[in-house]
C-alpha cells in the first residue's frame, strides 16, 4: 500500500468532508423545494375554495385537523351579601395610606383597600368578619391602639376624604351572605 504525505491525506480529508456537506445542502435544498410546492399546492386550494364560496367545517382548522374546543372556565358569582341584625352604634374615624405614614399592612398581613378594609376592637369584631355600614361591606383586616369597644376606622383612598368623614356615629350591621341555588 502507497503511503501519501500527510499534507495530501489532509487535503483529501477535507475534499471528502467538502463533498458530503454539499451534497447534504443539496438535499436539503430539494426537500424544501418540495415543501415549498406542497404548500403552494395548499395555499392554491385554501384560494380555490374561497373563491367558490366554500368554506371547511368549522370543526375543522385543516385537511383532518379537529378543531379543540377550550374548555370554559366559570368565573365564580361574586357572593350577594344582604343586611342582617344590627351590632349597635359605633364611633367611626377613618384612615388613609398618608395618614399611616406609608402603604403597610394591615394586622391581618393584607394590603388595605378604600370601601373594604375596616379597623375593629378584635374582642367584639374579630379578623375577617364582614359587616354593612351604610349599603357597603366590610371586612374587619384591621386594628389600632385606640381602637377599644365599639370604636370603628374605616380605610378610605385618600387624606381628603378621611378628613372630611372625621368622627362620626354610625349603626353597623352584621352581614348574611345570600346563596344562590
């Protein structure tokens, strides 16, 4: 057997790594052509079935495909809370993010929220129990240090508007949730 100097081995190892890559870009190439005509050939027929007017099931989105129907998901009824016996009268201040010096938390770990998030003597309220002053519902997220016996503060959205409720006497209810059947 004839020996080739090595830089003739190297050039012909590369000549044949040369040769198989081409030929593999080649039918690569010819594959995408014929893809390429497939889908023309689709493209002509979505075209051709348009222009007559016909339109594919609507349980289908293609040639055999079914189309999947999305599952609906129910959003859960908000729950209706009606009016029930009344707790007695309450003296009632508000509060607001500035008046406690930033957005913190209340004693329950919640975010407080306008028209939602009432302070109460935990001892007569306790934590997560929901009652009506006026037409709106409350949850008791809350409590302070002057906040002792039927002594109420309601989370309001801005200073203005706890200032202008001040102190006020309120009567507040107790809460039934009505469930719908």
């Amino acid at each position: 057997m004839k020996s080739f100097p090595r830089q003739k081995r190297i050039t012909g190892v590369l000549t044949i790594l040369c040769v198989l890559l081409l030929s593999m870009t080649s039918m690569a190439a010819t594959e995408n052509s014929q893809a390429g005509s497939v889908q023309s050939a689709s493209l002509e027929t979505a075209e051709t079935i348009k222009e007559n007017n016909t339109e594919t099931p609507s349980e289908e989105i293609g040639p055999g495909i079914k189309k999947k129907e999305e599952p609906v998901q129910e959003t859960p009824a908000a729950p209706v809370y009606e009016k029930g016996e009344s707790l007695g009268n309450f003296s009632a201040t508000a509060y607001c993010p500035s008046c406690t010096g930033s957005q913190s938390l209340t004693y329950s770990g919640t975010v407080p929220q306008a028209g939602h998030t009432l302070s109460a003597d935990l001892t007569l309220l306790p934590l997560g129990t929901k009652v009506m002053i006026g037409e709106t519902v409350y949850t008791v997220e809350d409590t302070g240090s002057s906040i002792r016996g039927k002594k109420v503060d309601i989370f309001l959205g801005s200073r203005q508007e706890a200032l202008q409720f001040g102190r006020q006497t309120i009567e507040i209810f107790a809460v039934k949730e009505i469930t719908k059947s």
